[in-house]
C-alpha cells in the first residue's frame, strides 16, 4: 500500500510540480512561521518588515513527508523556539491538524501521528526526533487565521 502512495506522489509531482518556499529572515530569532497552503499569506509574510523578527517562515502542504521535513528543520536549528502555524488548511490532507496533534500527541510505534484525521499520517521520522521536536519548541495553533495584523499579536 505505501509503494502504491509513494508512486501516487511521485506522478503529482511531475503533474503539479510545487516548489519549494522557503524564506530566511533573522538567525537571532526563536520564532518560525508556517502559513500551510496559503501563499498569498506567505508572500505576505516574506515581503514585509516581520522578516526581522521570525527566524523563518515557510509553508506545510502535506501531513507526511512536509511534517518530516518540518521536523528534521527544526531539530537542526536549535535557536527555534516557538512555531506559528496559522493560514488555510490544505483541503483533505489537514496538514496543520496533523502537526498538531503530532505536538500533541507523538507517534505510535507505526510513526502513525495519534490522533490525527488525515488520510496518510505515516511519518519517517524517529520517535526520538519527535520527542526533540516536542519539547524544543511552543506551538502556536493558529489555523484558519490569514490576516497578517492578527498573526504579528503571537510574535
């Protein structure tokens, strides 16, 4: 079953090539911000003065290999300490769902996040990498929240 999603993925990225977004802003910074599908929100972001105050920010599509990648970013910059995730949920993956009950929550002994809704939320990461992850950072559930006035209160 996984060979047949990993093939399913691998024709939506040649059929709906995506790329990669993700912005720099000051090393001193502790705070990330992940505005999951909603680019516009992350233009937004990316081009304005909050730049200066958020380490990085960027965006969380899927609920499996974005939340492995998100993680494995994380863990590496141990200068992050606290995670926005605000913006539009992807419909039917519910990436931030996933992310939030991953912080939440963990993984089973499967890398199945507990709790989560999603349709595929198998994560490659170690249970120890989520433990890391869990303990390194605050969450800041924000989802659904687009508006740039509202998200700049949580930093």
């Amino acid at each position: 079953m996984n060979s047949l999603l990993d093939l399913a993925g691998e024709i939506c990225k040649l059929v709906f090539p995506i790329h990669e977004e993700v912005f720099l802003g000051s090393k001193e910074s502790s705070v990330a911000v992940c505005t999951l599908a909603s680019m516009d929100l992350l233009k937004e972001v990316s081009s304005s003065d909050l730049m200066k105050k958020i380490a990085i920010a960027g965006r969380l599509l899927s609920e499996n290999r974005g939340i492995d990648e998100l993680i494995r970013s994380i863990i590496k910059n141990h200068n992050i300490q606290t995670l926005i995730v605000c913006g539009k949920e992807v419909s039917g993956h519910r990436a931030g769902h996933a992310l939030v009950s991953l912080y939440k929550y963990g993984i089973d002994d499967n890398g199945r996040i507990v709790n989560s809704c999603s349709p595929s939320p198998f994560l490659t990461v170690s249970k120890e990498d989520v433990e890391k992850f869990q303990k390194q950072i605050a969450l800041v559930d924000r989802i659904g929240e687009t508006r740039l006035d509202r998200i700049i209160c949580e930093i």
